[in-house]
C-alpha cells in the first residue's frame, strides 16, 4: 500500500466514526520540532547577549532571546494536554488553541479548501485548511484573510495529517452532517 493510500485510510477512518465526537489533537512531532528550533535561537540569543554589550549584537542578542523565547513558552503551553485540538461531531466542530476555544456549526461553514498564503517574495507557501464562517465575513480581518488566502477562516494545525487530507476529512464530515438535518 503507497503512503497515499494510508492518509487515505486514515481519512475513511475518521469519517467512519461519524457523527462523533473525534478529537484529534495537534502533532506533538511537528510542535516539538518547532521547540526545538525556538529553542536554538534563544540559547544564540544568549550566547549573543553574554559577549557584552557591545552594540549591535547585545541589541540582537536580546531581541532573539526574548521572540524565540516567548515562542518556545506558546510551544509549550500549546502541548499542555487540553489546550489545543479540533472535535467535530454532528452539529459542528470546535478548535482549541492555546485554551482558547472557538465553536462553528456546519451550517455556518461552507466547503473546505486548502489555502496556499505565500511567504515573501520566493515560492514558498503557508498551506492551511480554509474555509468561510459566515459569521466573520463582515469583519476587516476576514477581509484581509480572503484577499490574502481565499478564505476568511483556516483551521490553525492539520492535526497530525496533511493539509490536503484534513481538508478532505472536513468536507466529508460537514456533508454527512448537512445530510443528516435534511
């Protein structure tokens, strides 16, 4: 079986335990990665600040310390259990970020897509899974998100899959929800 054919399995599992609730959580991996390197950049930081203060590199030494540093805490607190996720269930889904938790129904909601947001002047793209909220349309930041990534909202980890097999797994979920109010 090709890795392909795996997500794919691993989607037509999920969907299967419909209608819920399935809570996937964020992939530990890919955040810990992200720590790792937050953390690299504060110990430079460090580094940097202790050869003294001078000038530049005592400035940059402590702007790097305190950015990757702050990071390296919203990393930690984002793999605490319970602050971040995704449930879904019949009547919607609900995101958890950093304790946070924000609720949508599946009627407020349209089809899934992945949106591509570019990072500077290279090739190089943010993908996430987007979608509308029709409840945020109004407001200036789904505004700028639309005209930036095509959609005002965007789910903010794919939760241990690809961002093409959360996408498939979103819309799948949303029309067997759909389905099931006609």
């Amino acid at each position: 079986m090709s890795a392909a054919g795996a997500l794919d399995d691993r989607v037509a599992a999920i969907v299967a335990r419909f209608p819920g609730p399935v809570t996937l959580n964020v992939s530990k991996r890919r955040w810990l990665r992200f720590l790792a390197v937050g953390l690299a950049f504060a110990a430079i930081g460090g580094w940097m600040i202790s050869l003294g203060p001078a000038g530049m590199t005592f400035i940059a030494g402590w702007g790097a310390l305190v950015f990757f540093g702050l990071g390296s805490v919203v990393i930690v607190v984002t793999l605490l259990p319970g602050a971040s996720g995704l449930t879904l269930d019949r009547e919607g889904f609900v995101m958890r970020s950093l304790f946070r938790r924000s609720t949508y129904r599946w009627s407020d909601v349209d089809e899934f897509a992945v949106s591509e947001v570019p990072l500077g002047q290279g090739a190089r793209t943010m993908k996430a899974a987007g979608f509308n909220d029709r409840s945020a349309a109004q407001g200036r930041i789904a505004q700028v998100n639309v005209a930036l990534a095509g959609r005002n909202s965007a789910l903010p980890d794919s939760y241990g899959l690809a961002v093409e097999d959360l996408v498939r797994l979103m819309s799948a979920w949303r029309l067997r929800a759909l389905a099931r109010r006609d």
